[in-house]
C-alpha cells in the first residue's frame, strides 16, 4: 500500500504588528464560522461513501473464473451410482435457489437471505470438489477443508463487504444456526431426493440410499411438505 507524505510548509516570519492582528483576525474568522455550522443542517452524506466497496473488476472476474469450477464439477454421489451426465455442483445450487426464490414466506424467515444463501452454500467445493460420507473423510476436517477453501477464495474476491456477506452466510448454513439456515438445509435434501426420483425415472436407477439418507431429518414443516410430495411421485411411479 502506497503511503502518504505530509510536507510542513514554513511561514515567512511576521512583523511584531502583524503579530498582534493575526490572532484577532483568526479568533474573528472562527467565530464567524461557528455560528454558521450553528445555523445551518449538518451535510448530507452522499450515498457513495455510505455504500459498502465493491471488488475490483480483477478481483471480480478472477473470483467468476475460480467458480467455474461449479459448473463443472459433477456431483459425486451421482458418479458413484454411475448416473450418465449427472448434474454439477452449481446446477444442484442453482434449483435450490429456485427453491428459495418461490417459497411461501414463513415467518421469521428471510426469503431473499435463503435465496443468497443456497446460491453459496456449496461454493468451497469450487476448491476441495465434492466431499461426501463414502470418501471418509471426518466431518470436522470436511469443514476445515472448506473454511479453507472459502478464506482463499474471499481474499481472492479482495475481501470487504461481499466477501464477508458470502463468508458469513456459508458459516451460518455449517452451523445450522439460524432459521434461514434449517430451511436451506432441508432445500438441500429435498433436491437430492427430487434429483434421485428424475434420475430413477430417466434411467432406470435405484437410488434407494439417497432417500433413506434424509428420512427423518427434515426440520422445518415447508421441506417435509416438499418431500412427502417427492416421495408420493415416487411411489406412483
């Protein structure tokens, strides 16, 4: 970072007479100003230095790039199944973003904040890909593979304000700790199960262990809704 360097400016010396006007002039001067600031309203603040820095188009486009891994890393339960063309980690993102976005509103539950956070709540597997239960991998060093993986990837983005937003609302859905965080976690399992039930349609799959996984863990009433009405499709196919 560049660093500022103040110059002192030396006054020429003054005479003993103007000595003693420049102290009256400027305790003048001051008080004039004084009671102008009195009558008149504070400046408004203009809306640029309110409004929180955005990154720069380096940051941005180097973060974009980096995302792009989203779109082409396939989901690995699907791999594993040996499912032809499964879907990525960012098409899983986006339906579930299309979740968030045509929910009913619930109460207490902030319906664009569960929108952000489905499109996010998987971005660290830009980095680590997509770990799950049949690799064997602890679930604490999962999350410490991706907390990782998310610290290098908001100091890509330049830090600030949006790659706090995204930092924050990632961390919030891992710790299931807020109400928009149970309601994306059981968005995340209802498209597992949609995406299972298509594929089983499709191509004749038994993807049985995808929904047994979910049984019973559904937390809020929208998502065992949803998936009562998945599991209903599935038992009249």
């Amino acid at each position: 970072m560049s660093r500022v360097i103040c110059k002192s400016i030396l006054s020429p010396s003054l005479t003993s007479t103007q000595l003693r006007i420049a102290p009256l002039r400027t305790s003048a001067t001051k008080a004039s100003r004084m009671a102008g600031e009195a009558s008149s309203p504070p400046p408004p603040q203009s809306s640029s230095s309110s409004a929180a820095p955005s990154p720069s188009p380096s940051s941005a486009i180097d973060f974009l790039s980096l995302c792009h891994r989203l779109k082409t890393t396939k989901r690995a339960g699907w791999i594993r199944k040996e499912v032809q063309e499964p879907e990525s980690i960012a098409d899983h993102m986006y339906r579930m973003g299309l979740m968030a976005l045509i929910a009913s509103d619930l109460p207490g539950v902030n319906r664009e904040k569960c929108i952000k956070m489905a499109i996010v709540h998987d971005i660290a597997e830009a980095i680590v890909g997509d770990i799950t239960p049949a690799d064997g991998i602890p679930k604490q060093e999962k999350s410490r593979r991706e907390q990782e993986a998310l610290k290098n990837m908001c100091e890509l983005l330049g830090g600030g304000a949006r790659a706090k937003e995204i930092s924050d609302l990632w961390m919030e859905y891992e710790e299931n700790s807020s109400m928009e965080a149970k309601v994306v976690k059981d968005f995340d399992k209802v498209e597992m199960i949609l995406q299972a039930l298509e594929y089983e349609k499709e191509q004749g799959k038994d993807l049985e262990e995808f929904f047994e996984s979910t049984a019973g863990k559904f937390q809020t009433d929208l998502g065992k809704a949803w998936a009562l009405e998945v599991a209903s499709r599935r038992r009249k196919q």
